[in-house]
C-alpha cells in the first residue's frame, strides 16, 4: 500500500463460491475481508473471486460481495467493461502476461482486441 498498490480480498480458503451455499459463501468473503483488514490495518474494498470463470460465481455470490462492503469484484473470463452495461460486482479483466510484445499489450488493452 505504501508503494500505492491496491491490496483486494480472494477469499478464506479459495473454494469454488457458486459450490457453496449462501451463509458458506458469506462466511468465506466476511473472513477474507476481515483477516486482511486486520493485518493491513484499513479497509479492503476490492475482490478478486477464485478461478473467476462465469460459473466460479452467481448473483447470489454477487449480492453478499455487495453486501460484505467489496466495492467491487473481479472475474478473469475475460471481456471489457463498457458503461452503462458494468457491473460491479462482475467486473471484467483482460490477462497481461510477462514478456508480453508491446504490440500484443496495446492490443489487449484497446478495442483491437476480441474480447
């Protein structure tokens, strides 16, 4: 954080959340939240979910986020976030690999790419 890094939540024990039940799935993001609040000593108010695909997480996953006081969650099956269709709670992330040709990065990052 002092480097101005931002430092966001992955959950307790990195299950699968769409697997879990509701309360299960509240209890992973409450303790993730809270142990890393904790140790940083200030708020976390992003997450990102494990694995990330569209079905590692639902609405349902979606709303306790919201109401757990994660500003926002990330997904990694990839895709752009364009208003006024974002949502919070799902937001898209676009995978930048070390190594990467500048070409391919700009790329990634521009309407160039598919997704």
């Amino acid at each position: 954080r002092r480097l101005g890094h931002t430092i966001g939540a992955h959950t307790h024990t990195h299950p699968r959340l769409s697997a879990l039940d509701a309360g299960e799935q509240r209890r992973e993001l409450e303790r993730s939240k809270q142990e890393l609040e904790e140790h940083l000593g200030g708020r976390v108010l992003l997450l990102a979910y494990p694995y990330g695909e569209r079905h590692a997480f639902d609405d349902v996953t979606q709303r306790i986020a919201a109401a757990c006081g994660f500003a926002g969650a990330f997904s990694f099956y990839g895709g752009r976030n364009r208003p006024p269709f974002v949502r919070p709670h799902d937001l898209r992330r676009v995978s930048v690999d070390p190594g990467m040709p500048q070409r391919v990065f700009t790329a990634r990052i521009t309407s160039a790419f598919p997704f």
